[in-house]
C-alpha cells in the first residue's frame, strides 16, 4: 500500500506550525518579561495592595484631612486613606460602646482619649499632643451683621457686644459630644472675668446647651457658609481651612496661650455623662493614638508618622493649626517605635536649631 502526500497540504500544515511555534515563543518571552519587570518593582507597592487605613478624627480637621493631609499620606506611603468625621466626644463613647474601631483616633483635646485610656477596659494606653488651637469667633460674608463683625474683628467696637444684639444667629457644638462645645462655653465664662462683666456669657450663649445655638460639629461650618447662621465658635484652623472671616479673642482667654493656663483653670464645665466629668479650662492640643482594638498597626503607625514628618507639619501649619513640639501621655513604652523615633528626630532638630 502507497502513500501520497499532497505538497500543497504539506505547505499549508508548516505554516500553521510556523504560527503556532510564534506565538507560544511570544507569551513565553512576555511571560518572562513580565516577572523581571515585576521583580524589579516588587518594592513599589501600590495602594490596592495595601489595607486601607480607618481615621476617626475632630470634625473641624474635615477640610485639613479631606483635602491635604489625607490625600498627601495616600500619594506618599500608598496606604489608602479612610477617614471620618465627628465630635471628638462623640467618637470616644462609639468606641467604647463598640460602634467604631478605627485604626487611628486624632482628638481635639485630650479629654477623650483619656477617656478611652481610663475605661475599665482601655482602649488606648497612650496619646501624642501634636498641635494647638485658637478659639476665634469666624462669620459669615452674607450675614446681615457683616459690618459689625468687621468692625469687631478690627477692634472698633467690642466682639461680644455684636454677639449679644438678640437677633444675630450664632452657633455652637453640643459640649456633650464635642470638645470645642465645651471650650466655647469656657471662653464665655473667662470673658466674664477678663472684662469684669458677669452677663457676657449668658447674653450670648444663654443656657449651656441652648438648643437654638447647637448644631452637629460635622455640619456647622457648612450651615454658617450657607447664610443660615451669622456667625459661630470655631477653632483659627477651620476658619483659616474655610476662607472664613474670623475675630480674635485676647489670649487670656483663647485657650491657646500657655501662659494664663492658671487663669484658663478659674473656668470649668461639668459633663452631663452619667459620671459629672469637670472640665477645666486648659490650652487646647490636638492629640492622636492607636487603639488597642487596631486592625492595622502598620498603617495606623504610618499615618501617625505622617502626621509628625515635615510633610505632616507644613500641611498642617499651612492650615492654621500651631504645630508644637510633639508630647507623650501615657505608656511611653507601647507607643510604636517609629512614632517614638519621629518624636527623638524632632526633638534632636529643635536641640540643633536652637543652638544655631
């Protein structure tokens, strides 16, 4: 029995096998190119590949987090950025009735972090003081009393004198949830006393939690924008952040000024939280930690890091929060080292600089 083979069936059997052979030596050689370039940039890691980083924070930093410093801690170490907003108060009792585990608290003040540090069951052994605020009275360009608070804010005629007309619309944070809640009302009742006049307070404020003046801290600033109010207790940073216009206060009573931290000490409030909690008047620093209930140490301390590195500081600064020379309360020891190290490299730049 013969075969015949047809010569133009064969012709067309090697070049099919000529394509074939191609392509298999083409993704064999991608395939290769692809590892050597993965390899080469396996230490450039890109956010999608990184856990997310929780970031409960004050919600007058909203503008400072939201717009600058989340965004620079993305762009600089990949960690995506998660952040939300609220009363400094308000964020403690979630985490401590479980609602909330962030993995990095930034407070206003201290007073609630402490609170997290003293609960039965901690939640926190530690916090870093990072920055100062300045109580200021911001307002708006729309309202009705523009010309009087321009007139106040350059000294012409006395600031609480345009606060207390009746009819302006002022506004405030609940001293229950929110630590400036609380700081406005001991700026009212050191204004007492600065200006020898034992009404100022209650003309302006009227009761402590006067419920026409307060509004959610994550939404006041907007409301004043919106013409609704005339005119609100805020911290220099929010209003500097917001373009707002704002009145300074005398550093007697600012709570931002050190020196008459003992006059600050003569105002007090008393917490209506079960447990009446008295807060005294003290300078007010902005302060950060990692709860002990933290779902991703590595992120939180690099977050944490930020906030304390150069880039940290000019963002910060840029938007009119003092940054200080950074201060630990609590268990130095559990404080990750390379927030301690941050902390050491500060301390050793502002040595050098002061020798100079």
């Amino acid at each position: 029995m013969s075969i015949k083979f047809n010569t133009k069936n064969v012709g067309l059997v090697t070049v099919l096998a000529l394509i074939v052979l191609s392509a298999i030596v083409f993704y064999t050689l991608s395939d290769s190119l692809t590892v050597v370039a993965t390899t080469a940039n396996d230490t450039q890691v890109s956010p999608a590949q990184k856990d997310p980083v929780s970031v409960m924070y004050a919600a007058s930093l909203i503008r400072t987090f939201e717009d600058s410093l989340g965004p620079a801690f993305q762009a600089n170490t990949g960690y995506p950025y998660q952040g939300e907003a609220r009363g400094s108060v308000q964020i403690a009792n979630m985490m401590l009735d479980g609602l909330r585990r962030p993995d990095v608290f930034v407070s206003a003040g201290t007073i609630p972090i402490m609170k997290l540090m003293n609960a039965t069951d901690p939640l926190a052994d530690w916090l870093v003081k990072f920055g100062a605020a300045e109580m200021v009275i911001a307002y708006s360009p729309d309202s009705r009393f523009f010309n009087d608070l321009e007139k106040a804010r350059t000294g012409e005629i006395p600031w609480y004198q345009v606060l207390s007309n009746p009819d302006l619309k002022f506004g405030r944070t609940d001293p229950e949830l929110d630590p400036k809640g609380y700081y406005t009302i001991l700026t009212a009742e050191l204004a007492n006393k600065y200006y020898n006049d034992s009404g100022i307070k209650q003309r302006i404020l009227g009761e402590d939690r006067n419920s026409k003046h307060i509004f959610p801290e994550e939404t006041l600033k907007t409301i004043l924008e919106q013409g609704q109010l005339d005119a609100v207790a805020a911290y220099k940073h929010e209003a500097v952040a917001r373009g707002l216009p704002y009145i300074t206060l005398p550093p007697n009573i600012n709570l931002a000024n050190p020196t008459f931290s003992d006059f600050y000490k003569t105002a007090s409030y008393t917490l209506e939280d079960g447990k009446g909690q008295t807060v005294f008047g003290e300078p007010i620093y902005f302060s950060f930690t990692i709860p002990n209930t933290v779902k991703n140490l590595a992120g939180a301390t690099s977050f944490a890091t930020f906030i304390l590195s150069p880039n940290g500081e000019i963002i910060l600064e840029d938007q009119g929060l003092n940054f200080i020379k950074p201060v630990v309360e609590g268990n130095m020891e559990k404080v990750p080292s390379d927030i301690r190290n941050e902390i050491d490299q500060k301390e050793s730049m502002q040595v050098l600089t002061s020798e100079k």
